[in-house]
C-alpha cells in the first residue's frame, strides 16, 4: 500500500495537478476505488487536500519537506546570500540542488514583476531545461553526463536543448566559464544566469538568477552572480 501511495504522490511534482480522482487513476495506471480508498487516507494524514472534485499536494507534505536536514541546513545558509543577490539585482532569485536526474528548488525570492515560473520551492525540473540543473550536471562528474546524455533529453519549451551533442558543447563552457545560461528553455520568454556552489571539492547546489528576456542583461548580471556562489562556496568549505 505504501508503494501504491507512492505512485499516487509522484503524480503531483513538479507542476502537475489538482487532479480529479479518474485521472489519478489513469496516471497511476491502478483501479479507481484503490485511489479512492488511498487518497481518502492521503487526505485524513494530511498528504494530500479536497477541493470538491480535486486533489492536490497537502500543507503536511511541505512541512516533512523542511525537515530534511541537508536541505534546511543549506537553505538556512544560502538565505543571507541569496537575499544580498536579490538586493544587487531585484530579479527572481533561486537556489536548488540536484536529485537524481532532476533539480529540486530550496529557495525562491521573487523579483520585481516576476515571470511565471514552471519551478517553486520543493519541485523539481529536468536537469537539462534549467540553468540551476545544467550547472549543477557540469560540475556532477562525467558519469552523470554520459547517463544524461544516453537518454533522450526532455523538451519544456521549443528552446530546450534535446541535442546530446549541443549539450555537451554547453557542458564544457560551463566547466571552463563556472556560469551556465538558460535561453528560454523552461519557460518563453524568461532567460537565467547560474553558478555552482561547492562544499569543498563536491558541488552541493547552483544558484541562479531568473530575468524577463527584455531586460537580461549578461554582462551586468553574471559578475553578481558568481560572487554569490564563490561567497557561498567559501562558507562551506569553512563548514566542510
């Protein structure tokens, strides 16, 4: 039961629902009085919410979240630096770190008329559609690239990158440069600077910088943000 509930709660990241109950079980691919008798328990814990027909990830599932130690522990120390980054930019702010094959987000600040964003705080994107997760995959070790690259490459936008061999070009700036570009390829019209932030010799999250395309400016917005991540990087290693 607790694998079936599993595949229940997998429905939701990392933008998907509020889901009626015959969709979950069509995403589930299991009988809908089993999710019927599955979320109604998901609901009673708190693990999921009802809203008339509709089911959607629970206030409960947030807070087990925030209880993971390295993630609070990191978000607790990027905070300070991520909000000095803000403050030298006024743009959408964000800290994630990699999970398996995909970047789960720790922290957002909002910029000034932020763009809508397919990520938020807890979900998860595709390594390869981020500028978080493609610095976060540079810096990964060159048998993560090899698995990523093997795979066909997942498309957000037209503008993702499903080429392997392109990938890898942006790869090996990003390990020569130490900042990775995001050119619409999560969302249209909104293009991101990122930086990896290591612990000691080990990458442990990339931070980043989300910009309405009108008025990216690379040039006066990467300075800030590797001085954000090598300021981060430091006091981990102080930490390490």
């Amino acid at each position: 039961m607790l694998e079936k509930s599993a595949l229940i709660l997998n429905c939701f990241p990392p933008t998907g629902g509020p889901f009626r109950l015959t969709e979950l079980s069509e995403l589930t691919g299991l009988p809908k009085a089993t999710v019927h008798r599955l979320v109604t328990d998901l609901v009673r814990l708190g693990w999921l919410e009802r809203s008339e027909a509709h089911y959607r990830l629970g206030v409960k599932m947030f807070e087990l979240g925030a209880l993971v130690p390295r993630r609070r522990d990191l978000r607790h120390v990027a905070l300070p630096f991520l909000q000095d980054l803000f403050e030298a930019t006024h743009e959408t702010i964000n800290l994630g770190v990699r999970e398996g094959l995909e970047v789960v987000y720790l922290e957002r600040i909002h910029g000034h008329n932020a763009p809508q964003l397919p990520s938020y705080i807890g979900g998860s994107l595709p390594l390869t559609c981020t500028g978080v997760g493609k610095a976060l995959l540079a810096f990964s070790g060159g048998e993560l690239t090899e698995e990523v690259l093997s795979r066909p490459l997942p498309s957000i936008t037209p503008y993702s990158i499903t080429d392997p061999a392109r990938l890898r070009t942006v790869l090996e700036k990003i390990q020569v440069s130490g900042l990775a570009y995001e050119e619409q390829e999560s969302t249209v019209g909104v293009s991101c600077i990122a930086a990896p932030v290591f612990a000691g010799d080990t990458i442990a999250a990339a931070l980043s910088v989300s910009v309405p395309r009108d008025r990216f400016r690379p040039a006066q917005l990467a300075p800030a943000v590797r001085t954000a991540a090598l300021a981060l990087s430091r006091l981990l290693r102080q930490g390490a």
